[in-house]
C-alpha cells in the first residue's frame, strides 16, 4: 500500500503542478481560460489575478505531495503527503460541489487524494 501511495502522491502532485502552469503561467491563452470556464478575453482578464493567486495555492500542494512522497519513501514519515493528499481532496470535493461542470478538474483531486489517504490507512 505504500507503493500505491507515493505513485498516487506523485501522481496527484504534478496534476497540481501541471495546473499551476496552466493558471499561472499560460492563463492568457484561449484554450486554457475557456477550460476553466472563462466566456470570454475580458471575463478571463478580469479572472486572472484570482486565478494566479490560486494557481500558487496548486504548485504549493502538489510540491507538498512530491515532497511528502519522497519523504515517505525515505523516512517512512506520511505526514506532509497525508496532509497534501487531504488538501487535494477537499478540494475536489469543494470544486465538486460549486460547479459539477468542472467535475474533471474536481476529480483530478479527489482520485489521487483518496487512493493515498486510503493506501496510508491500510498499510
């Protein structure tokens, strides 16, 4: 169950990392902000400082996960993956629960932080 965890934990942490750049760094791009559900350029221009500021909210817990894997895989401690795995998940379930047409996005937290915090319970 440990395996599962770290794979989870890594994986759940670059989806967060992978979604700070497109946040973050690629918001201006069409595809991106009409991904996230902007309509227009002057609606996803109005949305940016939000979404770069949550954008950091994404890198910070998905390098939480990375590092928590990795400090799991060397010290046996769960802590801090434990912690960004919750983090991802109620996320999700926040994201979930605010607008279901996001449910990708939503789910994208909610699976890798639930196998990891399942897998650190039955291991």
């Amino acid at each position: 169950m440990t395996i599962l965890a770290l794979v989870f934990g890594v994986i759940g942490g670059l989806l967060h990392v992978g979604v700070w750049l497109a946040e973050s760094v690629f918001w201006s791009r069409e595809p991106v902000w009409r991904a996230f559900g902007a309509r227009s350029a002057e609606e996803a221009e109005t949305q940016s400082g939000v979404f770069y500021n949550i954008g950091f909210y994404n890198l910070f817990v998905g390098l939480g996960a990375i590092v928590g894997a990795t400090m799991l895989a060397r010290s046996d401690s769960a802590v801090l993956l434990a912690y960004a795995a919750a983090f991802m998940l109620g996320a999700g379930v926040v994201l979930l629960s605010r607008n279901a047409g996001l449910w990708r996005g939503a789910l994208g937290q909610i699976v890798p932080g639930a196998v990891v915090l399942i897998a650190l319970v039955l291991r």
